[in-house]
C-alpha cells in the first residue's frame, strides 16, 4: 500500500467543482491582483479566528518579516525564538536586520521552554516568536507573563497551527500579532506560496499593510518604502473555497491523532502528548525513537512516506555556525531531531491506511 505523508490530490478531488469554478471565475474577471476575493478571505480569516485585522500576504515567512517590521524591530534589536522550527522563524529575524536567539524547547511538546527564556533576554530584548510546532501550541500563559513583565512583544508564528487553542482561547490571538502560512501543505493550503498576518492592534495592522504593497496607501501615494507581497487572487479564491472546509479537517486530523495515540505501541514509542491546556491541531504527528532511521527505512520499504521536521534545530545549521553552539547549549532540541519521525496524517487518510501504518510498525519492533 502506498501512503504519502499528506494527499493533496485527495482533497482536490473532494472539492474539484467549486476549485475548478472558482479558479476559471477569477481568470474570467482578470482579479489576479487584489479584488473581491482577497478582501473576502482577510474578512472571512480574520472573523474565523476572532481578530480585528487580517491581511494576506505572499507566503508565511514575509508574514513574520512583515511583521518585525510593523512593530518596528530591526537593527540592534534582538528577538527570541525557539530552537526548533523551520527555518523561517530566526531567517525573517535576521532578514529585517535583528538578531535570533535561541531557546531550547521543552521534551514533551517540542514547543519554546518558557523556564528557560528570562536567561536569554538582554536590554536589546524586544520580542518573543514562539512557534506552534506541529499544529501544538506553546504555553502562552508563561510566556505572555514573561512579555508583560519585560515589556517585549509577543509574534505568534502559527504557520503549523491554523484554528489550535490554548487555554480554550485561539492561538494568533494572544500576542501582539501573528504570521500564517497557506502554503500547500499546510493545514490550510492554497495551491502555491501563500501567507496571512493577523492583530488586534490598527496601528500594526495599517504598517503591515503599508509594508507589504510599497507603503501606498491608495494608488502612487508612497508614505514609506515597503515591498511586494501581495496574496493574490487565485489563491484567495482557492483559499475562500477551503476555509469553510477548515474546521472539519481539523476534527478529522485530530481524530485520526487520537487513534494512532491509543493503537500504536507506547512501549517502543514516545508518542505526541497533549498539553492540558492545549487543543492540538495535528499539522504533523511526529513519534519519537531511538531506532528513528531504521523504522524510516522499514516503512518507506512499504511504501509509507514519512519524513523529519526537521533533521537538524536551528541553531545548530551551517547558516548559524558562527554561534559556536556546542551540543549542550540545546541539549533538548539537539536529541530530539535525532529520534522524531513524522508519519501519514491528513483529514483524507483512511482507517485501512492507518491499521496499515499500525501493523507496519509494530512489525518493525517485533521482527
Ligand atoms: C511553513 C512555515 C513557515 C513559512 O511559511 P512559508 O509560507 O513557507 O513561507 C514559517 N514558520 C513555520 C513554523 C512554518 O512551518
């Protein structure tokens, strides 16, 4: 049985006639830029989650630049960010000309270790970027007590957490602002590069506007250099058709999580844990062994996909050598990459595809 480690196809296929209709209705307006189904989608988005603004951009990793930028972090200033992540969340740190610092994660989640942030802030401290790795969320009571108290603002990159919860509250809805990303394999997908950027706060939201179509407010009227980063119509429109889908998808992901949790063997595995103040939205569900590269191995032999997210924590790439970053400075994060695995979830994955993925790895421990 062959199982990709998400099928993209799959949900094409299950909402073909309203993509198909919606794609040949932009072409047909020439909305490829702007128009009715951009605002519809920042309109739409914005209410789905519960926050006053939102506003599209080209893809995940500009919605975190974009941001530093709106709430005016750049040169000298310094931001704290998880050591594991894609590399997105400390490259949009450096890009605006800041400095990433790195934190070690917590074992059981992944996410930012709260006990271990007050160490790494300096006078140059402006900001925290915690990261909803895996669609679970990082403890934002720890963390937003730990802003307040040091007076620094919170960006919640919540490109793997669309619709996750923490405390029964949204996630991208405790901090100052927060990044989205559309890109396909996400848990809300367009069908190409894709990002959001979601706040309270009007005067982030009108700079981050600003920013992302050449600081025009209105046509030819330049109040400050900005950048093109525009989400486009087909995206929006593709994006408009899904987000109704959202909710169910996620009910879907999480179901199918609490079904490998109770079947796949918890003596051989660390499997995902879920925080109790936290609603898990199961963007990857990741497993943790020592033996990760020989059951990798055993299951892409069976043809089931399964990849790491990711193989090496940030700190430790060969971008970020001139740290001088020693095993342990990270020793949390520098273990975990060498034992996770992510294996098949998505909404379309089928009960005789998970017993198969069961089965499969339970023959791998006992062969
Ligand atoms: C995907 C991702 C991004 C970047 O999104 P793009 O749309 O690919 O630029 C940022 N942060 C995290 C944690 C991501 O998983």
């Amino acid at each position: 049985m062959k199982i990709p480690l998400v099928d993209l196809h799959a949900q094409y296929l299950s909402i073909k006639a309203e993509i198909d209709q919606a794609i040949e209705d932009t072409i047909q307006n020439t909305a490829f830029i702007g128009g009715n189904a951009v605002q519809e989608f920042e309109r739409e988005f914005a209410q789905l989650i519960g926050t006053r603004h939102c506003i599209g951009c080209a893809n995940g990793t500009d919605a975190i630049e974009i941001l530093l930028q709106a709430m005016g972090i750049g040169k000298g200033d310094e931001v704290i960010v998880p050591a594991i992540s894609w590399i997105s969340t400390s490259e949009a740190v450096s890009t605006v000309g800041a400095k990433p610092v790195f934190v070690d994660v917590e074992e059981q989640y992944f996410t930012i270790d709260p006990t271990l942030i007050e160490s790494k802030i300096t006078a140059c401290t402006r900001a925290i970027i915690p990261v909803h790795l895996y669609g679970h969320p990082a403890n934002m009571d720890e963390i937003m007590r730990i802003a307040q108290k040091h007076n620094l603002l919170v960006l919640e990159d919540c490109a793997q957490a669309h619709l996750a919860e923490w405390g029964g509250k949204k996630i991208g809805t405790w901090g100052d602002a927060a990044s989205f990303s559309f890109f396909p394999g996400k848990n809300l997908g367009a069908y190409g590069d894709a990002g959001g950027m979601i706040t309270n706060e009007d005067k982030i939201a009108r700079r981050a506007r600003l920013i992302a179509n050449h600081g025009q407010e209105g046509k030819h009227n330049h109040l400050i250099e900005g950048r093109n980063s525009r989400l486009d119509g087909l995206q929006s429109a593709i994006l408009n058709v899904k987000l109704p889908f959202l909710e169910g998808w996620t009910a879907a992901r999480i179901q199918k999580a609490a079904y490998y949790n109770s079947n796949l063997p918890k003596s051989n595995l660390k499997l995902p844990k879920i925080h109790h103040q936290a609603k898990s939205v199961f963007h990857l569900y990741v497993i943790r062994t020592p033996e990760r590269d020989g059951l990798m191995q055993f299951l892409k032999e069976k043809g089931i996909a399964c990849a790491v997210h990711y193989p090496e924590a940030l700190p430790f790439l060969t971008c970020y050598a001139d740290l001088e970053r020693k095993a342990g400075d990270f020793p949390v994060a520098h273990s975990a990459v060498r034992e996770i695995l992510s294996i098949p979830l998505y909404p379309e994955l089928s009960k005789p595809q998970m017993d198969f993925i069961v089965d499969s790895i339970n023959k791998y421990f006992k062969r």
